[in-house]
C-alpha cells in the first residue's frame, strides 16, 4: 500500500478509496476514491506523481509536490470500457502524469493543456478542446493539502474547457479568469451538458 494511498484513507475512510485497476501500458497508479457531496462522486486520482519534484517557479515553491484528479459525475460509468465518451479521463490522466515527469516540467494552477494539435474535441459528447488544471474548488474541502511522510502534497483538478474558455483565459490572465468562471458555477465536476461561461452568439 502507497503511503499516499494510507493518507488519504485516514482522511476519507478505507471503504472510500481503492486502486483502480491499471494496464502494463500505463504510466501511473491511480486510486479511486469515492467522496459524498449532495449526490455522489467518484475521483480518479494519481498515485505517485507526488513523489516527484516538480521544477516550480518561486511562486509556487510550496507546490513542488502534486497528485492530479478527474472528478466523475455519478452518471459516469468506468464499467463501460468499450465507450470512450466514459474512458477517456483514463487515458488524459496518464499522458498528462507521463508528460510532467519525462518533460522535467512542472503544473501549477492555472496551467492549460490542449486536446491535440490542433485542438480538438474531447469526445463525442464533451465538446471542450483543452483542460485546465486548478486547486479544487467544488471538493476545496476534500481535497486541502495532505501531509505524507513530511511532504506536503497538493492536488491539481483536471478541468475541460472551451476553446474560448482557453482564449480568454490567456486573454485575462487565470486570476481573473477562474474568478469568473466560479461566478458562473464552474467547478471540476466533469459535465457533458456544461454550456461555456461566454454566452454571447461568438462564444460557444
């Protein structure tokens, strides 16, 4: 059992949190974690990435050390390998893991990631282009900084937007930005029925 893995059960509950299962293809461990808002959840969370220590700009030299997360809806079904509008977080999760790490690289808040290039839609059904990662802000409670082993480790989520979400964001600049999209209810919640927080005619 990962150190993480026995941190985060104390902080959830044993019965909450397993491994996910994992292909000799993949990069990184994953847990699934199982956490109740008003309806439930299920995350799908990094187990390792932490244990590497990220090149940060001085700005975030207390974020040195980072584990990544999709946050599912309850309609989400892992169980339907043969759909890909429901396995692809799998496959996003561990390309981002492995591009951090053999990249020398570093994520922060605010950092964005293109579906492709060019950019193209996430699946059939989510129709967002990049991801976006940012602290927690839906499950900010759950998912705090956790200590393991001394080391303080932080969690990224994983967030789908837009095209012009992105343009924006680069545009404004992330403060302003992911001000504005929790003003709209924005949160990490994967939804393939979120509309873009731009809803003019030349914002889609």
């Amino acid at each position: 059992m990962s150190d993480l893995k026995t941190a985060l059960e104390q902080r959830f509950g044993s019965h909450r949190v397993s491994d996910y299962p994992i292909s000799e293809e993949d990069y990184i461990d994953l847990l699934k974690i199982e956490v109740e808002k008003k309806f439930p959840l299920t995350i799908i969370c990094t187990n390792g990435l932490s244990s590497y220590e990220m090149p940060v700009i001085d700005r975030y030299k207390d974020r040195k050390h980072t584990e990544l997360f999709f946050c599912l809806p309850g309609y989400w079904d892992l169980n339907d390998v043969e759909n890909e509008s429901m396995m692809w977080p799998l496959k996003v999760i561990q390309k981002l893991t492995k591009n951090v790490i053999e990249g020398e690289t570093w994520y922060g808040p605010g950092h964005t990631i293109s579906n492709g290039n060019p950019s193209t839609n996430i699946s059939k059904t989510m129709m967002q282009d990049n991801f976006l990662l940012s602290e927690p802000i839906e499950l900010e409670d759950f998912f705090s900084p956790i200590t393991v082993n001394s080391t303080t480790v932080n969690f990224l989520a994983i967030i789908p937007i837009f095209h012009k979400e992105y343009e924006q964001k680069v545009h404004q600049g992330y403060p302003k930005w992911i001000k504005k999209f929790r003003s709209k209810n924005g949160n990490e919640i994967l939804d393939d029925y979120r509309r873009s927080i731009y809803k003019s005619r030349w914002f889609k």
